[in-house]
C-alpha cells in the first residue's frame, strides 16, 4: 500500500496563498486517481479537489473552484495543491488521498479512497 506524506500547511492571512504537497512512497501513483479533502474543526470531512491518473480530468469543491488548484507530477511521485485567495473557511487539516489502481475514474466521496496522508494544518486568519 501507497504511503502519502502531505506538507506544506501553515499560518497564513486572507488573501495569501500556499501550496501543499502529498509525496507518496512505496509504489507509484501514476495510475491512481488522487484527491484533496479537509476537515474543520466540528465539521465533517469534506472534498476539495481529485485529479486522474493521467492528470487530465480534474473537479473541484463549488468552494474552492477557481482559486486552488490540483496538478500532480507523476515522474516525483507527487501530487500538489495550490491554493490562492485564501480565506478563513479554508481553515482546515488538508488531507491527501488516493484510490486504488483498479480504479481510474476520479471521485468525490472519501470512501472511495483507499490510502491517506496524515494531514497538514491550514490556518487562514482575518
């Protein structure tokens, strides 16, 4: 099974911009379907953006499209999230996700996804 090791969080204000990155190790990830989902505090666990194996289709959350988004660079095995015009909502744990290879279609529903990350903390202040 696919490790994923998210990075790239941190304390920013409305209006900056970061951008995460989920390294995967232990195979690779060029056929699996990847995703972004964040937690708040209190909150569900929600989707934020998928891309496909060949990084050709791509959805994103109503919330976040046009200002964050998902690519993948399949030769470091990575896949990133970038993230402009942020704002406190976006205040979350990030998490990466991916499916299983049997898999190719992208998804928005968690339980689609068979490995995670430990998640990296956004923090957006007013």
């Amino acid at each position: 099974q696919v490790q994923l090791v998210e990075s790239g969080g941190g304390l920013v204000q409305a209006g900056d911009s970061l951008r995460l990155s989920c390294a995967a190790s232990g195979r690779t990830i060029s056929s699996n379907a990847m995703g972004w989902f964040r937690q708040a505090p209190g909150k569900e666990r929600e989707f934020v953006a998928a891309i496909s194996g060949s990084g050709l289709i791509i959805q994103y959350a109503d919330s976040v499209k046009g200002r964050f988004t998902i690519s993948r660079d399949n030769a470091k095995n990575t896949v990133y999230l970038q993230m402009n015009s942020l704002k406190p909502d976006d205040t979350a744990v990030y998490y990466c996700a991916g499916r299983s290879s049997y898999y190719t279609a992208v998804s928005q529903r968690s339980r689609d996804f068979l490995s995670w990350g430990q998640g990296t903390q956004v923090t957006v202040s007013s």
